[in-house]
C-alpha cells in the first residue's frame, strides 16, 4: 500500500532555513500537500503541488518535487519561533477521495 | 469566516461510557472525514462521507465505534462502549469536493480513564 515517510524531529535556530523532507512510495501520486498542525489545532493546508510540477514557491515557502525519487521537500525561508508546529507531508492519487499521510515532522525553532 | 466545528473541544470519561463527537462541516462541503490522532499511531483515517453517505469506514472498529451524518451540517463519531485505547484527539474535516484539500477542525480530545 501507499507509504508516506518523514523524519519526526528537526530542530533549527530562528533566522536561519528550514528545510523538511518527505518520501512517499504511490507513484500514482498526483497531488501532493503540505500541511501545518499548531499545538491544539487542527491540521492547516499550507501548500500543494500538482506531480507535474518540479518547484512551487509562496513567499518564504518553496516546494520541491523529484519525482523520480519520490522525494518531496518544504523550505521554510528566514524560519521564525511561529514556525514551531508539525508539519505533514500528504500524498493523494487523482482517482483516489482520500491522502495519506505521513507521521509529521516537529520543527523546533530556538533563539 | 467559514470553519468546521467541532464540540466537545475536551472529554473525560469513563471506560464503559458512551461517547459523542460532533462535527459540524463547512456549509456546502459535500465530503467528510473523521480521523484520530495519536502520538503512537499518528493521523488515521477512520471514515468519510461523500453527500451524507459513508463510503469508507474501513478504519473503525466496528464493534464499538459508529459514524452518521443525520444531515448535511451534522456528522456524528459514536463510541459505546469507550476503552482507555480509544484515548486520542479525534479530527474532523471537510471538502468542497472530494478532490480538494481538506479543511480540519480543531479536534476533539478524548480521555479515557
């Protein structure tokens, strides 16, 4: 079945780049998301990318699309301590209702 | 400022009790998902509906769980009897259509002792 794996921690300093990654096993995959989940919150949509698509920037957020390696990446530019959250890496096939996704990555930002 | 709603917000209860989460969608979005959270297991699926219908509650223990939509601005997550297992945060979320992104609630957390 699909499999979708990210690292569960990554701690970076304020300022600096946060880069968080994401391996997924469908290449049926046709979409593939970035959600934000803050403490005591529901899951936010962050970003997407279609699988047709190498690069999605938004502001300080670029998304990476190797495809060829099933390898999908968040950068998170200038990372703030309002970055802290965990961040879910989703999959989704075009026919499919329903994204799988990862475990979540808990960015830390520190001073 | 449109949200799904979710009530209640926290609960404690004791194993054997009945639990009732809502889930109230965003109006208009016709697909709806119940997931559970925990720090084990992560995020899973647990069943959606598509127009009030379920289509997939392959991720539920049937025996003592049970999800409804008595109507489009109502989902229901049952559970009868509760086990400390059941302990979690329990997500609902809903789409304008069922290949959109999904917009979450704020969850429900669930204790059971």
């Amino acid at each position: 079945g699909e499999d979708v794996e990210q690292s569960l921690f990554l701690s970076v300093r304020e300022g600096d780049s946060s880069v968080i990654n994401c391996t997924y096993t469908d290449s049926s995959s046709t979409y593939l998301y970035w959600y934000k989940q803050e403490p005591g919150a529901g899951l936010q949509l962050l970003t997407y990318i279609f699988s047709n698509m190498d690069m999605k920037q938004d502001q300080r957020l670029t998304v990476l699309l190797n495809k060829k390696d099933k390898h999908l990446s968040l950068r998170i530019a200038d990372t703030q301590t309002g970055d802290s959250a965990i961040y879910f890496c989703a999959e989704r096939e075009g026919g499919s209702y329903i994204p799988t996704f990862g475990r979540g990555t808990s960015l830390i930002v520190h001073p | 400022d449109a949200r799904v709603t979710q009530t209640p917000r926290h609960k404690v209860t004791e194993m054997g009790q009945e639990v009732t989460m809502r889930c109230q969608p965003i109006l208009g979005h016709n697909t709806v998902f119940w997931y559970r959270q925990t720090m084990m297991q992560g995020l899973e699926l647990l069943a959606y509906f598509r127009n009030r219908a379920p289509l997939d509650d392959s991720g539920m223990p049937k025996d003592r769980f049970s999800a409804e939509m008595p109507d489009a601005t109502l989902a229901t997550l049952k559970i009868q009897p509760s086990e400390p297992r059941d302990s979690a945060v329990y997500f609902c979320a809903s789409a304008p259509d069922s290949r959109n992104e999904q917009f979450f609630g704020p969850g429900t957390r669930l204790t059971v002792l």
